[in-house]
C-alpha cells in the first residue's frame, strides 16, 4: 500500500471573522473616516468602509 492512500483530505478553512466583526470593523472605520476627513489617507479607508459593506451582504 502507498502512503497516499493513507493520506487523508485537508480540512477546510474556517472564517477567520463573523459577519458581525465586518460590521464592528466599518463602524470603526467610519469613525476614523470622520474624524480624519482632511487626511489625505482618508481616501483609502472610505474605500475600506465600502468594501467591508460589501462583504457584510454576502
């Protein structure tokens, strides 16, 4: 018999986050974004708030 017989499937990956951890994590984001409107960065986090938006709906 051959080891690949004995092998078995990987398990599959788990969520690392809930949907309620996407939904705290754009709450928190949304905070930064106001709190932080004249930062040149603030661009990159609103699209980090919608892309987080858009995981929540799947």
């Amino acid at each position: 018999m051959t080891d690949m017989a004995t092998q078995t499937e990987p398990s599959r990956a788990r969520a690392v986050l809930s949907n309620e951890d996407f939904k705290l994590l754009q709450e928190a984001v949304l905070f930064y974004i106001k709190a932080h409107e004249d930062d040149p960065i603030s661009s990159k986090y609103s699209n980090l708030y919608h892309r987080l938006g858009s995981a929540i709906r799947r």
